[in-house]
C-alpha cells in the first residue's frame, strides 16, 4: 500500500508560517489570525486503494458536562474547591488568553486513556476553538473504525493517515486538535504539531490502564491481547497496564519535546481517579498563561539594537530594554544603599 502524498492544492495558504519548532504560542503576532470555517476544511486524501475523499466534518462539541466537583486540592488550589470557584478561576485565567495566543493552535499529546479527546472538547468550547480528533477524522475519512483500519492495512498505514491528518490541520489557528497517542514517534509530525503549542497530559499507567479497560479496547487495537478472547475485566487492566507501560518507555522520549506538560494526577481521596477534567485544563490554562508572561518578560529583558545616524556612517549602539534599565537602576539603588549601610557601620 502505497503513501500518496495530499495536493499540495488542497491546503489553503495560510500565508508566512514561523518555522520556529519551539514555543509557538509565544510567536509574535506576525500572522493574520486563519479563523477555521466548517466550509474551508480541506477534504483529507489518505493514502491507499480506497483513495477514498471526503469532506471532514467539523466537531464543535459542547463541553461535557462536569458532574463531579473538583476535589480537595494541593496544587493549584490550596483549600477545598468546589465547581463554582473552578468555574471562576478557569473565566479569570482565560480572559484575554486568545488574544495573547493570536489564536496559536493547541496540540494534545499523550498515552491512551490520558483524557486527549474529553480535555479537548472541553479545552476548544472554553476557549472558543474548533475541536478535532484525528482519529475520528481518520474514522469518517476512511469510514472504518480505528480496529479495523489497523487489521486490514497495518499500523504503518494508519500511521501515514494519521500524519496527513496532521499536515493538513496544521495550516490553521485556533484549533485544539486532539492526536492519537502514537502520532509523536513520527518525527514529521512534530513539524505539524509545532505549528501551534503541542501540550503533553502526562499520567500514571495504571489510572490510564483502569480508564481504559473500563471503556473497551475495541477503540484502542495496540492494547489488544492475542491470549483470551473474553478476557475479565480485571484482565483487560493488567494486560493494558503492561502495554501502556512498554509503550510509555519507548514513547517517553518523544512526549517530552512537548511545550507543556499537564500533570493528570490526583488528589487526596480521589488520588485513583486522577484530576477531573476541568481541573486538568485548569492546570493547563494557567500553563499557557505562565509561558506566555514568562516569554514576554524574556522578550523585554532582552537588549534592543538600535541604529543611529550621526554623520555619514551608521552606527549601531546596544540599548537597554525599558525592563533591563529599570532592573538596573534598582540593582545600582540597592548597592548604593548597601554601601551607605557599611559606612555607617564603621
Ligand atoms: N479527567 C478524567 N477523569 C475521569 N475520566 C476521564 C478523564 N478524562 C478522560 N476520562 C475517561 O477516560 C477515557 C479515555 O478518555 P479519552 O478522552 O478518550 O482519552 P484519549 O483521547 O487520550 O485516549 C474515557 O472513558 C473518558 O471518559
Ligand atoms: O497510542 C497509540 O498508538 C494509539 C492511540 C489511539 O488513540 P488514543 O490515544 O486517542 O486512544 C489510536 O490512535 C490508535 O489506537 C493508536
């Protein structure tokens, strides 16, 4: 089976794109804002003899409905929150975040069962983004599910759709695109996902492995046994923990490029059941939040050059950043103060 390569003509020009691989929601906003229509998706061309060709369809979900409050917290709340104060803090930390992102696109990463797909529809209707699955963009394109996909042409195959998925997303803003656990050992898709902050949800294997086993393998082929063919329940964990955790060790290396990582870790009584998805995004919001002030605070320590013309010769000076002199203005005060004290000492 062979990788036919999508048309080049079928990506709507996104116009300059940074080929900076790192950091992207920190881009300066040299991009006018591509605001994803349902009409302007591109239909994907996955490789194979179905060459089959389809429009995707837009998956603008509304936020699942969170039953549960969150439950006491360490980190990032220091007493026991209840939904509403999520609520609240989730409003305050996404206020303005879509301007200051410029509309950067959202990439989750990480091992099946981690929450990708649920955090991401959540993610996308906060934040008034458009949500994409890439599997189920490979289900619908190929009309088969996942499974089978796998069974009747391999994983390579899948693999190759997977990546056309991605390239074809990655000319877009204001995205969250929720990837298939595997999508990262390919090294091409990392130029994809780095078109926009690539997010990695990062949790034990045995809460993934439980999640997992309690929703069916059928969607997830890699954590399929051969051995029994009614396996308990009980045997769906162990055998999905040993998977997930061979997989996460030779995976690991590659999740760690991502720009984020979200800790999906519980806590107190509800430690086995992992955070509930709104607080994960919560952490994950005030992740973006941090980046984007500690990239501006770098941006402004940084010296400017400036070109000045005095006579026939240009020539070019180093300049303090307003925040660079104000530091050391603050620095001189300190010493000069620290000098006074000494001298009043003797
Ligand atoms: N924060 C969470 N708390 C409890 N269950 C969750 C949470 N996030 C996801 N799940 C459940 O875990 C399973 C896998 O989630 P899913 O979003 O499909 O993961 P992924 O897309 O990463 O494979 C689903 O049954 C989902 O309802
Ligand atoms: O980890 C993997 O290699 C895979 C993860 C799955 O997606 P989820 O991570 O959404 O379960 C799906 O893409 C496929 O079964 C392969």
């Amino acid at each position: 089976m062979q990788a036919s390569l999508l048309n080049s003509r079928q990506v709507p020009c996104p116009g300059p794109r940074c080929s900076s691989a790192r950091g992207l929601a920190l881009r300066p906003p040299v991009l006018a804002p591509v605001h994803v229509q349902p009409s302007i998706l591109p239909a994907v061309h996955v490789p194979g003899s179905k060459r089959v060709h389809r429009r995707v369809a837009m998956h603008r979900m509304q936020a699942q409905e969170e039953s549960t409050p969150a439950p006491a917290q360490e980190h990032p709340f220091p007493e026991e929150a209840d939904f509403d104060m999520l609520t609240t803090r989730i409003a305050e930390v996404t206020k303005n975040l879509n301007e200051e992102l410029c509309g950067c696109s959202i990439y989750l990463v990480g091992m099946m069962g981690s929450g990708k797909s649920t955090l991401g529809r959540m993610l996308a209707n906060t934040m008034k983004y458009a949500f994409f699955d890439t599997d189920s963009m490979l289900e619908k394109t190929l009309d088969m599910p996942v499974s089978s996909i796998f069974k009747d042409y391999g994983e390579d195959y899948f693999r190759d759709c997977e990546a056309q998925v991605l390239k074809q997303l990655a000319p877009y803003k204001n995205l969250v695109v929720a990837t298939g656990g595997g999508a990262v050992i390919r090294p091409m898709n990392w130029s994809y996902m780095h078109s926009g902050v690539v997010v990695w949800l990062n949790g034990p294997t045995d809460l993934l492995a439980k999640r997992v086993a309690k929703e069916g393998i059928e969607k997830r082929p890699l954590l399929a046994s051969p051995d029994s063919a009614n396996p308990s329940q009980e045997q769906l964990y162990e055998n999905a923990k040993a998977k997930l955790d061979s997989l996460l060790e030779e995976r690991t290396k590659f999740y760690d490029s991502a720009d984020l990582k979200i800790s999906l870790e519980g806590y107190c009584e509800d430690a086995e059941k992992g955070a509930p998805t709104a607080v994960v995004m919560y952490r994950l919001l005030c992740a973006l939040r941090q980046r984007i002030e500690d990239t501006k605070a770098e941006r402004e320590s940084r010296r400017n050059v400036v070109i000045e013309n005095h006579g026939d010769v240009p020539s070019m000076r180093v300049q303090e950043s307003p925040l660079a002199q104000q530091q050391q203005e603050q620095e001189q005060q300190q010493q000069q103060q620290q000098h006074r004290d000494e001298q009043q000492e003797q």
